[in-house]
C-alpha cells in the first residue's frame, strides 16, 4: 500500500491525506451507527489524529455514548458526509467514517472486529473468522 491514502466527501469540499494504515478497522452494529450509515453497519477505521490531514471546512455535532463518554462527529456542512468521530477528552484517536473509493487495494479498511452485534440486524451474516463482541469491548 502507497501512503498517503487521499479521500473525500462526496461533494469534495473536505479532503484528507492519511499517512499510514490505520490501527483497527471496526464493523459497529449499534443502532446510532444503523441511523448514521443508513445501512446495517458503519465501518470505523481507528487513526492516531497525527497520521491525517484535512482540508476544507467542517461542523461538528455530539452526543453522549453508552459509556458515559461524549462522542463527537465532523460533517462536511454541504454534503453532509461524516467524515470522523472522536472523543473530546482524547483527541488522540480518530474515528474515520470516511472511505476513499476506487482504491486498487481496500483491504486495508476491511472490518477485523464486529462490535455491538447484540443490535445486529438478524438478516446480516459477520464474516467468518472475524473479531465478535456483543458490546463495546
């Protein structure tokens, strides 16, 4: 793989350069990432916040999570893509949302772990061989 990986939302205004694999992908079941995603899943790459790049204009909206933590987002305020998610009391770590497309190689974003499984959708089948737990772990 060829760093840096470059990325969009989909109507271009934010960009980003990633300089390096990131550290865990997650597939998260839980309902909130089912609303977000408007899909069974979202998938989550975990990226220390000095390994990437951003350009262009982003909004920001919170929540509080299951765990008592606040959970940040950046959107793209034209398209309204998620672009990541973090956590105010550790910006360290960054939640990527969002995936480059067309890429030659994208098993690099390829889900290792599935999380929040106990709100799965019953009609999704988890890869063999991957990473479950019912919660957070």
């Amino acid at each position: 793989m060829k760093y840096p990986i470059e990325g969009s939302c989909q109507c271009g205004q934010i960009t980003y350069k990633l300089h390096e694999a990131p550290k865990m992908v997650i597939a998260c079941h839980c309902t909130e990432c089912q609303k977000l995603s408007t899909a069974p899943f979202s998938v989550t790459a975990m990226v220390p916040a000095d390994t990437i790049e951003f350009s262009g204009e982003l909004k920001e909206w919170s929540r509080s999570s299951d765990s008592g933590n606040t959970s940040s987002g950046k959107f793209c305020p034209n398209c309204g893509n998620r672009v990541y998610h973090y956590n105010p009391d550790d910006p360290s770590t960054l939640k990527l949302k969002l995936k480059p497309v067309n890429m030659a190689d994208d098993n690099v974003f390829a889900p290792t772990a599935h999380i929040w499984v106990s709100e799965k959708l019953s009609w999704f089948d988890i890869p063999e061989g991957a990473k479950v737990f019912d919660k957070q772990p």
